[in-house]
C-alpha cells in the first residue's frame, strides 16, 4: 500500500511540472497570455514554432509513461496500476504551481496508452488522431475524438474492469477540459494549427 500512496504522489506532481510555461519563459514569453491560453503543445507551437511544441509534447508524454511504466514493476492490482496512471493526467491539468489552471492533458494520456496498449492498438489510435487532424486541422477535435474510443479500447483489450473505468475517466476529464474548444468549434471560430518551421 505505501508503494501505491507513493507512486500516486509522484504521478501527481511529476504531472504538474509545466513545461510549456517553463519552456516559454526561458523564451521570454509567458505562454498564458498568448494565442489560447493554454500551456500545452499546441499553444507552444503557435507561439514559438514547431521545434519547440514538439519538445514540449514529448515531455508531457514522457509525464505519463514514467509513473505508469514504475506502477506495472512495483503494483499488483489493475486498480491499483489505474489509479497511479490518472494521476499525471490530474497533475497536467491541475498543477498547483499554477493556480490549478494547467494544459488539456492530452499528451500526457498519451504516454498512459504507449505504456497500458499495446503498440498495434495505440498506433491505430494515433493513425486516426492524425488524419481528423490531416483534414480538420483543429487539434481539439481530433484529441476529443481519439479518447472517445478510449474506454471501449481499454475493455476490449485487457475486459477489466478498472482500466474500463480508467478509460472513461480520461475520456469525461479530457471533454471537460474542452468545453472551451467545443463551444468555438459549434460556432466555427476554433483556431487552426499549421505546423510551421520556427525561425527562433
């Protein structure tokens, strides 16, 4: 049980780290008051190029993979190894370094996936990801579509019953977190993103 209450401890505040802010200011720019707000990849890339997004998305990924991947070797119990994995999710967008007011969390689910699924059915789950992305060019929606598969994936793939109820956890907090998004997209005023070489 200490290892659990430990490895949730860590989860969290390993989540927390924000490194689109970090990242943004050592460019001296405070990525919350720029573009959407958010201090996720996809602000980043509109405020600082590519390069730079995509450092961040593979931090926030790497958020994830780390206290999940240390769940599998050191606990026994599927709820156990699920309540570890939701808490860097939790921490991305709740960091308290932040006032609470973090990123969507969609990277950081990620890493969760590449750890918890195996590679053929994450990679069909980022195939999609990637061509509503191709089409729409509106990040939100293809992240919002991709989790929505997420608790059928993860009963059909392992039928437990707590990485089920993991899956419908990130799928609920992630479209919580973007109710912002899916308002903009009813009324077509969601920005898009187009992935530009940065020049700094």
């Amino acid at each position: 049980m200490l290892d659990l209450i430990l490895l949730i401890i860590f989860g969290y505040f390993l989540g927390t780290i924000p490194f689109g802010y970090l990242i943004s200011r050592a460019k001296g720019i405070d990525i919350r008051k720029v573009g959407s707000g958010n201090i996720g990849a996809t602000n980043v890339i509109r405020a600082l190029g590519t390069k730079w997004g995509l450092l961040v998305a593979v931090l926030d990924v790497l958020k994830g993979i780390i206290p999940v991947y240390l769940a599998l070797n050191f606990l026994v119990f599927d709820w156990q190894i699920a309540a570890v994995a939701i808490t860097p999710v939790l921490g991305h967008i709740f960091p308290v370094w932040l006032g609470f007011k973090g990123g969507k969390g969609v990277a950081t689910t990620l890493g969760v996936l590449f750890v918890l699924l195996k590679w053929k059915i994450l990679l069909l789950l980022l195939l999609v990801w990637f061509l509503v992305l191709a089409i729409s060019q509106i990040s939100s929606f293809s992240n919002l579509l991709m989790v929505s598969f997420l608790p059928l994936v993860f009963w059909f793939s392992s039928f437990s019953l707590a990485y089920f109820i993991l899956g419908l956890t990130l799928f609920a907090l992630i479209w919580w977190v973007h109710r912002e998004n899916l308002k903009r997209i009813k009324e077509g005023q969601e920005p898009k993103i187009k992935l530009r070489k940065s020049t700094q």
